[in-house]
C-alpha cells in the first residue's frame, strides 16, 4: 500500500508506468503528471487544443459545497450507505477516483479505504492526501481516509478485513455535459479505456460487504450490469443503488 507521496516515490512510478513527471509543460500529446513547486499535482492532457487539467483537492470549492449543502446524515449518499441506522462505518470505495465521495463519506464519519488502480490517478488521491493533512480545518478527515493501488477485484477476493458497506461508481456517460466535463471525461477514458469487468467487481463486491453494496448510477440508467437493487435511494440528479447483504448478497 502507497501511503506517502515524497517527489521521488512520484517519479519512480511515473517512470516504472510510463507517465511522466514533469515541472514544465511543453507537449501534452500524451498524458502528463506535472507538479511546479508548492503547487498540486495534476495529470494533463491535450484534448482538442485544450489543455485538460484533473487534480485532487479535498478543499475545493465543489466538495465544499457539497459538504455545506449535505444536510449531515439525512444526505442521499448517507442513508445510501446506512449512516442514519449506525455510525462508525467502515467503506470500502473500491472505485475511487478523485476521491470527492470518498472524502464526504469520512466527513461523515465513516472510515473509508479507497482503492484505485489506475497509478497517475492513485498519484493525485495521494497528493491531495498528503495536502489535505497538512490543512488544519480537514486533517482529521483526510486521516479517515486509506488508499490502497491496485484492482478492486483482487483485494475484495481477499481482503485484509471485511468491509461493512462498498461503494461504486463506475464510470458511466453524463447526459448534461459541459464542454469542460466532456473534455474531462475524455482524459479519464484516454486513461482508462473501456471498463470491461463491471459485472467481476459488482459480484467481487456483493460477496464482501458485510451490510450492503452501494452503487451510484445515473438518473434513469439501468440498474449496474442489469441486477436490480434492494431498493433505491435518488436525488434530483443521480440515485444510489443500494444491494442489501444478508450472508451472501449474490444470491
Ligand atoms: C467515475 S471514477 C470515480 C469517481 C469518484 N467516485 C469520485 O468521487 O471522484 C471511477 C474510478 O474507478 C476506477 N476503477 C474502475 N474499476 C476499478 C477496479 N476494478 N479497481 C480499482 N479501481 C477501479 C477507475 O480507474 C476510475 O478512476
């Protein structure tokens, strides 16, 4: 497990992986990590002439937002997971991304273990990590949080302790794209590819959790690989799919 992120550690995996490292943009036809002094680190890309920039930030206006506008454990995404019947959940984000729904399941209290495989991702998570302790107002939040890089599907096969409750979201199409969403989409699938193994991580992750799967899916989407939840929580834009686990929630 990576759990610092000193500017070597970066550059040996950037190197071993094929991405680069670099102080200094110069020709973003491929994917680039770049960090220029105190500042973030950021995977960019050149996407259509423009220069697409993603990067961790547990203190950015949007999951600032997002944590004023929650409503605490009454949110869609708490009572998803099941905080309104009891506290101290440990989640698993087994598909966690930049990390904006892992960081407001530990403001909530949950102590969450992202997992992430794809390695320039997993490098912004632990730079936004390692920024986020030294910020007084949410180090104690960041430290709920855990980043483990590798496939989800391996480790949920065999995990270190089972989780009360695994979290999903899957990389789907958004229908109200803006240009800038599109583009940023665009640099994740450059990145990613095609997922092809959703239906292994859905029953990787049904035979693990202890309480319940959670699947974050599109307003209107078909259920994730075509199996109907145990019920459903929604909001105005998306909705939570929520697997109940009693023994094994395969069957
Ligand atoms: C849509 S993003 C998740 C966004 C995240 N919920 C957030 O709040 O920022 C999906 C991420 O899951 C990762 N992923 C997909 N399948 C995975 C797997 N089997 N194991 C680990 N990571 C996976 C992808 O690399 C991608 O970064």
């Amino acid at each position: 497990m990576l759990t610092s992120n000193s500017d070597s550690e970066l550059l040996t995996i950037g190197a071993k992986n094929n991405f680069q490292v670099v102080d200094n943009i110069t020709d973003l036809n491929g994917l680039y990590l770049t960090k220029k002094g105190d500042s973030k680190l950021s995977l960019q890309a050149l996407i259509d002439n423009d220069e697409i920039s993603i990067c961790v930030d547990f203190i950015s206006a949007e999951i600032s937002h997002r944590l004023k506008q929650g409503h605490g454990k009454n949110q869609a995404l708490a009572k998803a997971i099941g905080l309104n019947k009891r506290s101290n959940l440990k989640v698993v984000d087994a598909t966690a991304g930049l990390g904006r729904d892992a960081f407001i399941l530990a403001s909530l209290g949950c102590k969450v273990l992202m997992i992430e495989r794809a390695i320039p991702v997993a490098e912004l998570l632990l730079d936004g990590m390692h920024r986020g302790k030294e910020n007084l107002a949410i180090k104690s939040i960041v430290e709920r949080l855990q980043l483990r890089v590798e496939d989800s599907i391996n480790y949920l096969q065999a995990p270190i302790e089972k989780p009360d409750v695994i979290y999903l979201d899957p990389m789907f199409p958004e229908r109200k794209k803006t240009a800038k969403v599109k583009k940023e989409m665009q640099l994740l699938q450059r990145l990613h590819g095609v997922e092809q193994d959703n239906e292994t991580l859905l029953n990787a992750a049904l035979s693990c959790a202890t309480q319940r799967v959670v699947v974050k899916r599109p307003k209107g989407a078909e259920p994730f690989c075509g199996k109907p939840p145990t019920h459903v929580i929604e909001t105005k834009k998306m909705r939570y799919d929520v697997y109940m686990c009693l023994g094994d929630c395969r069957t």
